[in-house]
C-alpha cells in the first residue's frame, strides 16, 4: 500500500542520515580518547588524584561509541547475498536464550517456552536475535527481585496476511501509559546512566522493515508483554 511504501522510504531515510552521523562522531570520539590517554600520562602521579574521573570519562565515550556502532549497524538494510534462509521462530529463541541465560541467572527468573509456530519466517537471524536480546534484557531490568519471563510463538494472521506473533512477558515492573507512549521514542530511557534508549526504536526499525509490527501491553505492578508479528516467508 501507499502507507507502507511511504513508510519504507522514511525507513531508508533515516537510514541514510543515521549511517552519517553515526560516521561522523565515531571520528572525534576516537580523538577525545586518545587525547584524554595523553593527559594523563602527561599529569603523571597528578593523574592519580582524578582517577575515578579519568574512567568516568572514559566509560561514557565507550558508550556514546557502542550507541553509534549498533546504529551503524542496523540503520541500513544490509545487502544479502542469494536467498534469505527461511526458518521456524523458536529456532532464533533457542539461539538467543544461551546468550542471555547468565544474565537471567542473576536474579531467580523462571523461563517458561511455548513453541506453537509451524510456519517459516525469512528475517535476518541476526537481526531477529538482535530484537529479542534487547527485550529479553528489559525484562530482566524490570525485574530486579526475579519474576517469570514467558517466550510463546504461534501463527497468527495481521489483515489476513498468515505470520507469526512472538510474544515476550515478564512479571517485572509494569509501566504507566506516560512511559508506554514513548518507549518506542529514540533516547528515551528510564535507566539513567544506564539505558541509551535506542532498544526498543532499533527493534521497532528492524521488524518494520520486515513487514512486520511491534506492540506492548503493560500493567504498572503487574507486568508487560511485547507482541512481535512477522508476515510468513513467501
Ligand atoms: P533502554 O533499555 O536503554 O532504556 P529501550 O528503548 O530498550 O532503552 O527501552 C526504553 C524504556 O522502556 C526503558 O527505559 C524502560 O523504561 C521501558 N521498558 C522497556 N521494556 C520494559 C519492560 N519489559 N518492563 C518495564 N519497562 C520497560
């Protein structure tokens, strides 16, 4: 359709000033940080003295570098060579869950599968791993004290279009419709120092460029869900 046409231009926009701009920081960051290693050996035993500060420095031009890589990254659609693999979502769930499990095993999560999906998608892996560490990762962040996270995939139709809905619960936190409105908002975070805000925006990209959609429940004190859809691989 139109809207959707309109939509993958956008996409391919944004796109293409984000690869710039991601580009052009990366290049005075690397010089901050080679300057910053210079005043420091330059200050000598002084250095000392601001050490906490010197890494503080540090840890936040990482991130700001780690931010710019992972737009890099997935801003532009990748060029893929000869026929996209066509594969079952709980095969990419299972890739993804060792990645995340020592973080799980932090606090007490219970993980609980349902693998109902019969149906194939053609979604890069890599870009659908991608989208389930960043909501696996939330969920973990918004429960602290341990809680369950629930992974269910089953065929579901959007407009009639067969597909597949992956689904993502935890009993964390919750969220007030404030935070709902805006999660999928660029930079917008809750977590402080911690939280770079780019999950959710770069999840949202990825799936939509696939076709597919991204939608969230949330009840404060109780718990949220991300429902991702993905039309079937023709
Ligand atoms: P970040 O995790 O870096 O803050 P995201 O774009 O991934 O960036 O998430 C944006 C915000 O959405 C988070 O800061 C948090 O407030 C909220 N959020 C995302 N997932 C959850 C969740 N499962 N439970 C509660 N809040 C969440």
């Amino acid at each position: 359709t139109t809207k959707q046409l309109i939509m993958s231009e956008k996409l391919a926009a944004i796109g293409e000033i984000t690869a710039g701009v991601a580009h052009e920081i990366n290049n005075p960051i690397a010089v901050i940080q080679g300057n910053l290693e210079v005043i420091q050996s330059i200050v000598g035993d002084e250095a000392d003295k601001a050490r906490g500060e010197f890494k503080l420095i540090d840890q936040q031009l990482m991130r700001i570098s780690e931010m710019v890589t992972n737009l890099l990254k997935f801003s532009k659609p990748q060029e893929y060579a000869g026929v996209l693999e066509r594969y079952n979502p709980a095969d990419i769930i299972g890739d993804t869950l060792p990645l995340v499990r020592h973080l799980l095993k932090k606090t007490t999560i219970m993980i609980e599968r349902e693998d109902h999906a019969s149906r194939l998608i053609a979604m890069p892996r890599t870009e659908l791993q991608q989208v389930l560490i960043n909501l696996i990762v939330n969920a973990f962040h918004a429960m602290p004290q341990g809680g369950k996270l629930v992974l269910r995939t089953f065929d579901s139709e959007t407009d009639r279009t067969p597909g597949i809905t992956i689904e993502v619960s935890d009993t964390g936190s919750g969220m007030e419709p404030d935070v709902v409105n805006r999660i999928f908002d660029a930079f917008f975070t809750t977590k402080r120092r911690e939280g770079t805000g780019l999950g959710l925006s770069i999840c949202q990209m990825l799936v939509t460029r696939q076709g597919g959609t991204i939608a969230v429940t949330s009840k404060p004190g109780e718990g949220t869900t991300f429902t991702v859809w993905l039309p079937e691989a023709a």
